[in-house]
C-alpha cells in the first residue's frame, strides 16, 4: 500500500523498484489525494510497462485517511500488508526478507526494514539524560520519543515501526485503524499505531529488508513546524497510554529539548537552533491550550 499526494515522479521510481522485487506482491494499492491527475498517469505507465497488479484509490487529503481507506479493501485473503512511503526506493530483496520474518513465527505481527540512508546514530548523553535518546535501539521512550534501529546482523523485536516501511499480519491489526484526527501528513501516525499494535502482538525489524527512503521535499513540513507539532503527538501518545509513554516524561524531554537548543544556540550562535528552542516552547503551549495534534 502507497500514499501519496503531488509526487508522481517519487510514486513511479518507488513502484518501478516494487515491480523489480524477487518476490512480487499480489497487488498493489496506491491511495492518492492529489489535486491533479499526473500520479494516475504515472501508476498506469507502470503497470502496463512491468504488469504490476495495482488498484488505484482517490482519497481525501490526509495521510491516515488515506491509510485507512486503503485497509477497507483488505479482506480474508489477505495475509500480509505492506506500507511504504511513496519515496522509497526498495531493494530487490525486500518483501522476500520481511516475509522470511512473518514466515519465522505465527505470532508476530508486524515487522519492519532497514533504512539504509538514516543518519549515524550517536545517542549523546544530554540527551539520553533528558529521555530523548536511548542506546536500545527501536524503543519507544517514556517520554514520546522513539529511537530508531539503524543497525544489527539479525531480527530483533522493537517496540514501533517506521511509517516508511510497516508490514502487518493482517488478522493482527484486526479492529486498529490510523488515527484520523491528526491532521496533515499525520505526524506520529505510525508511531502511534505500531506502537498500539506492540501491546498484542510482537513486533520485529530486520536488517535483511533494505530500503531507501529519499524524504522527498514535496508536502513536507519545515522542520521548526515538525517541532511544534512533535511535542503534541507525544503528549498525545501520552494522553492515549500507548506503551509505557507518560505525561510527566513529555514534560521533562520536551524541558530538556529546550535547553539543548537554547545552550547550543548560544555556543553555536545558531538562529536555526533559537528556532528550535521557540518551536519546542510553542509545542508546551499547545498542550496547555489542548491544541490538536
């Protein structure tokens, strides 16, 4: 499944490596909310030049949305569904790598691949100090904040998946939908479902399932904007007990959050890092004035 909204040129090189897959899967659903009609253009030029099995869905503007209309044509036959963002680029391993893992064990429920373009890992002790960072990789901290795996020789379980690359056990997801209320791209969306998910059934990563993701520019937020509204998405996770994430956790990273930035933009003589201060002080503001996520 592939949602996408304005991108038709990321849509077609992620599906080209799809259609490049060792192991093809059965269909594929892309669900756009684009204004235009150019992704269409470029789903059918696809399909047509590699045979794909695709089904194409308009939707409304809205990542979850978009998500959760996709999940209405699942039904009994299928086993497993696969979400990846529509600026990915997969190697010709990867459905056969995260298969391997469902096929490894019954009771896992989700599983979830290696980005191989993530920045180094380097969990400072600041910010490790203020719940931000965790030398576990995979975890999702008390305090919202969730870590990423990087890096490993084998199949680990974690605690979330990356909305990028997310692979579900469809009877396991039975009941769970995308939380429509967060607005936009849905920022924490996967965060927020994965995590739900973790608390009934496991949840695996492997560093078997390679995949790019290139972060396209188009409908992506600035990043004193993703600041703003991170601090709500935790707070929310919070508010939801999902995981071990509680309030008084969020507080003190978000407090930390603020500091590091504020001591860096006076070393540094960062206005980029002043923003950040601003943006992460906004976001309190938000909590206290129940702004939405």
């Amino acid at each position: 499944m592939i949602c996408t909204k304005d991108r038709p040129d990321d849509t077609r090189r992620c599906l080209e490596s799809v259609a490049a897959q060792s192991r093809r899967p059965d269909r594929v659903i892309i669900v756009d909310s684009s204004a235009a009609e150019a992704t269409r253009r470029s789903v059918e030029a696809v399909t047509r030049q590699t045979s794909l099995t695709t089904k194409f869905l308009k939707g409304a503007p809205g990542l979850t949305a978009q998500r959760n209309l996709g999940l209405t044509q699942l039904d009994e036959s299928t086993d497993i569904v696969h979400f990846i963002d529509d600026d990915t680029i997969l190697d010709p391993e990867y459905f056969r790598e995260i298969l391997a893992v469902f096929e490894s064990s019954s009771e896992v429920g989700g599983v979830g691949g290696r980005i191989s373009n993530l920045p180094e890992h380097s969990p400072r002790w600041h910010r490790r100090a203020f719940l931000l960072n965790s030398r576990r990789q995979g975890v999702l901290l008390r305090s919202g904040v969730n870590v990423f795996s990087f890096s490993g020789d084998r199949p680990r379980r974690v605690g979330w998946l990356s909305g990028c690359s997310m692979s579900y056990r469809r009877r396991s997801i039975t009941g769970l939908r995308f939380d429509e209320t967060r607005t936009g791209g849905g920022l924490g969306e996967d965060v927020d479902f994965s995590a739900r998910l973790a608390q009934r059934a496991p949840l695996m990563w492997t560093p078997m399932a390679v995949l790019e993701h290139r972060q396209s520019p188009i409908n992506r937020e600035e990043v004193a904007a993703v600041a703003r509204r991170r601090i709500r998405n935790r707070w929310r996770l919070a508010g939801d007990r999902v995981g071990s994430v509680n309030p008084t956790a969020v507080l003190y990273g978000a407090v930390g959050e603020i500091l590091i930035s504020l001591v860096k933009a006076a070393v540094l003589r960062s206005r980029q890092h002043w923003n950040l201060a601003a943006a992460t002080a906004a976001g309190l503001g938000d909590v206290v004035k129940g702004t939405p996520v």
